[in-house]
C-alpha cells in the first residue's frame, strides 16, 4: 500500500513581476508648424489608472526644495542641423526646412531632444512628421520627462556643476597669482631628441571600443548604408563592434570587372594594424570561398585564391561571374587591446542583367584570444526554454564556480518508464526557465534495509551531485559579480514519529523571478530561489512502495 503521509516532491517557479515605471504628470505643449502659419494647441496628458504594486515607490515627482534649472534651452537645440542657411534632410529641428522640405522627408532622424539625463525631471522635445496633412507639417512638443532611474539628480545645491567652468586665461594682472597655484614650469632634456629617435620607442599604444581599426595606409574599410540603402565604401570597422549589414550597390553590369567593390581583392588585400601606430601588421587569410549559382546552388572551393569578376556573354544576355555577395570578417584580439589574427570568408555569385542593383551582405565579429564562446540563457533576462545558470562559491572572495555544460549546471530528478529510485542515480533533467517540469520514481522498502543507508541514498537521489548555491539572476551574469548571484536558502522539513524511520519524501524547489527594467522591452530576472527538503515518517519494519515526484509551475 502507499504510505501516508508522503508527499509529492515539488520543484515550484513562481512568476511574480513588477513593472519598473515612472508616472509622468504633464501637459506638453504641442505645436503643428506649416509653410505659411504656425499653430499652437495644447495636449493635456492626465495621469493614468496607476498599476503600480503595493509597497513599490513613486518615482520621484513634484515636492518641496529646489528643482536644477537647465543650462540648455532643449526647445532650441538641434544636434543635426549642422548646414547653415540651408535645410539638412530628415532634421525636423532645422529652423531652415519648410513645409516643401518636410514632404521629401522620411522620418525625423532626431526625434528626441533631452537635456541632462542624469536629473530626475527635465524637459524634452519630441519631433514627428505629419504627412497627412498638404501640405506635411512639422509637430512639436515639449514635454517634462520623468527619470525612471532611482539613482538621479533630484535637488542640486551647487549650481557652478551644472555647466563647465570657463579656465582662466593667464594675463599680465593674474600670471602671479597663477604661478603660486600652479607647480611651476620644467624644461625637458630630452626635448632635443630627434623625431626618429623617438619612433624606436615601444608604443603602449592598444585599441580601444569604437575606435576605428587601422590599416598600412588608412582604415579598415566595412561598407554599410548610412543615409540610404546605397552602399557606402568609407564607413570605418570599429574595434569591438560587431556589425552585420545589408546595402544596395547600382551597377553598370558591363563595366563589373572594373569596380573595386566587386572583387575579393578589395576586401582581402588591406592590412591591420597590430595596435594604433604600430609597426606590425597582420594580414587578412581568406579562411574560405563560397560560389553561388545562378539557380542558388552553393559550392565551396578548394582554394582560396582571389578571384576577379569576369563579364561572360550568354546569347542575349550579359552575366558577370565571381561578384562579392557577401563578406564576413572574423578578428582575434587580445584582453591587451591588440589584432592578432584576421579572417575573412566569402560568398561570390553570378549576377546577371535581371538582378541590378546588387544588394551585398556584410559581416564582423571580434573573438578574444584563447578563450571559448559560453552559451548564454538570455541578454540580459532569461528567455523560456533555457537552463537555469547556476554553481557553487569554493570559499568567501572567490568567483562562481561553474560547469562547462549549462544543461547541467541546476537539475532534477529525470523520470524514467520503470520509474526505479535505485536505478535512477545520475539521470538528470535540467530546470528550464518558465516551465513546469514533474519527475518522480517508485521506492520499494524492507525491513531488512537499515534505514540510515536508505535515507541518505534518497537523499543523494533528490539533490543530485553537486547541487549549486548560486542563481544567476540574468541569463548573462558574470561568474566573478558574486554579489549580484542569488543565494539557494535550503530548508529542511520533517515530522518525527517514536520508533520511525525519516525518510526524505518531497523536495520543493521555489524560483520567484520579476520583470526588469523598461516596460517596453521587461527582463525577466531572478530574484529568490528556495530548496525545502520535506521527509517523511515511516514503521522500521514496515512493506511499503513510496513515489517521489518534482514539479516547476509558474
């Protein structure tokens, strides 16, 4: 008979969110802009049904003591309009654009004007296009925007922090007064040491993020589509910027062999600078080549010589072979800063009269020297149906310990067809994030098995080896940020009977997690993870078959 009193071992994932929001109470002022009349409206924004939870703070809005006064007028910024006298396309802030301007544009390439965004309440301005309106007419509006942040800038008792201070110009009346607070002048001695003197020097010169990749005679060229879908040659390659871009080339076909952006040679024949102003120059290897059909048929080559393209004529029709479809560059840097290695790989095609314009494929990708790719379970919140990172801290100070393999870093019991708790030990299943699992096995007991022995083998069934103590909160934590990780709290539950035997019957694992950040676009993140161990009473000599289940629910 089935024992009472043995309870189902549960594995529980709570989901309980709360949204992190700020209430804005505004009345933004909205004004529609016309060739020949400007008409002001006012818009007022009531606030909404609050769906803020119990005990969650307001975000910081009007109460007494001195609000920083804006040093910028955001209402008279326009950060694109960089043409005077003259209107700059898709700027919706240029005073210089009129009606006529705004129906050729396409969106406005600035829509948002901020100030300081490290203040807790500060103006914006919002740009739109109205393009039912004739003709198209230009919509702004200034809005008090409230900072979802609870670190920011609410009162400031020191105005001079609000701008930059404008440094004293030395003159014939304060030189005195600067000397004293200045440590005075040196000559350097090796001010004399010639300019190629110098170049022998070793650089410490490394790259650095965003910063364009050198090459022997300029930069590393990455054609990408900056104002249009046209292809544009002299966009720089960013270290550690990994980019994948279309564009869109229009071609003279009967003129492919002589366009440079066509050719292999044109992406393969730069060299890379090591570090800024270095010396040392790694070479770009063309790790692969890949030849597209005109009926997408794909072949890779053997070699991996340049090819040029070659203009063939077929009957009626001109057909330009070996054109670049697609380009991949694969770089390896060092944690120094430095380009140690640079591939390159190719998709070439066969483009015919038909498919001009040409559209291109760019890829870029930066891989840090002797270390391996960790798969993620979000970036950052965790996506439903991937594992649960998890692991152990050795000792106080150290980092996450972690295994190689996430499907084995937090597990639970795996469910078989015979379901035999004896044969069971070591088959795993991992917990997935927001799904709801239930395993469990059938355990047979006899009076001849001493219940110590039986206990711990139950025990060592439940937990599994090396059962972590430590959740990462986000799908992409780091093992050395310890203190962001989440604790396991272990609990241990049990109802004692006189001449009983204890055994472990339940084991209930409780994950609560949140939703993070914007409203828009919430994480999801862990934030408390419970292992509540349940044993259960039974006779020292009695026949029983026990049944040990989990289960995930969110």
């Amino acid at each position: 008979m089935r024992p009472r009193g043995l309870p189902p071992l549960l594995v529980v994932l709570l989901s309980c969110w709360a949204s992190v929001s700020a209430q804005t109470e505004a009345t933004p002022a909205v004004t529609t802009e016309g060739l020949n009349s400007t008409e002001a409206a006012l818009a007022t924004f009531g606030p909404s049904p609050s769906t803020r939870p119990p005990g969650t703070p307001r975000a910081p809005g009007s109460s007494s003591g001195p609000r920083p006064t804006p040093v910028t007028d955001v209402a008279a910024l326009c950060v694109c309009d960089l043409s005077p006298a003259q209107c700059d396309v898709n700027c919706c802030c240029d005073p210089d654009c009129s009606s006529v301007d705004f129906s050729v544009f396409s969106a406005c390439s600035v829509p948002v004007v901020t100030g300081d965004s490290q203040f807790c309440s500060q103006k914006a301005v919002i740009y739109s296009l109205n393009f039912t309106a004739n003709p198209p007419q230009r919509v702004f509006k200034l809005v008090d925007q409230i900072n979802p942040s609870i670190f920011c800038i609410h009162i400031t008792n020191y105005k001079p922090a609000l701008s930059f201070i404008n440094p004293e110009v030395p003159d014939e009346n304060n030189f005195d007064t600067l000397m004293k607070t200045s440590d005075g002048f040196t000559l350097n001695a090796e001010s004399d040491i010639s300019f190629t003197t110098k170049l022998d020097i070793p650089t410490t010169a490394k790259y650095k993020y965003g910063v364009p990749l050198q090459t022997s005679d300029s930069f590393l060229r990455f054609p990408s589509s900056l104002t249009s879908s046209l292809c544009t040659d002299n966009n720089p390659a960013a270290f550690l910027v990994n980019q994948a871009v279309r564009c869109t080339r229009k071609i003279n076909l009967e003129q492919c062999e002589e366009i440079e952006a066509l050719s292999m040679a044109f992406y393969s024949s730069p060299e890379i600078l090591r570090a800024p102003d270095s010396r040392t120059k790694v070479p770009i290897t063309v790790q692969s080549v890949i030849i597209q059909s005109l009926n997408k048929t794909l072949t890779r080559r053997e070699d991996t010589d340049v090819l040029q393209p070659a203009l063939v004529n077929a009957g009626h029709f001109h057909l330009c072979m070996n054109v670049v479809l697609e380009v991949k560059y694969s770089l390896t840097y060092t944690d120094r800063g430095e380009v140690t290695k640079a591939d390159l790989s190719f998709l070439l095609g066969t483009v015919s009269s038909v498919v001009v314009p040409l559209q291109q494929k760019f890829e870029i990708y930066f891989l840090q020297e002797n270390t391996k790719p960790v798969p993620l379970s979000g970036n950052p919140g965790y996506v439903v149906g991937l594992p649960l990172a998890a692991g152990f801290q050795p000792h106080k100070g150290s980092g996450i310990i972690q295994t190689t393999n996430r499907y084995r870093q937090f597990t639970i019991l795996h469910s078989t067809a015979e379901q035999d708790c004896l044969a069971l030990e070591g088959v795993r299943t991992p917990v997935l994030f927001g799904y709801t699992m239930q395993s469990g096995c059938k355990l047979r007991l006899t009076g001849a098995l001493p219940c110590r022995l039986v206990a711990q083998k139950v025990k060592n069934l439940l937990w599994g080896q090396g059962f972590p103590d430590y959740v990462a909160p986000f799908g992409n934590s780091q093992a050395q940020d310890v203190l962001d990780w989440v604790p396991i709290h272990f609990i241990t539950q049990s109802f004692n009977r006189k001449d009983s035997c204890q055994l472990p019957g339940a084991l209930v694992i409780e994950v609560k997690w949140t939703k993070y950040g914007s409203l828009l676009n919430p994480q999801a993140k862990i934030v408390n993870v419970t292992a509540n161990l349940i044993s259960s009473s039974f006779p020292e000599n009695a026949h029983m078959k026990g049944c040990i289940n989990s289960l995930i629910y969110t």
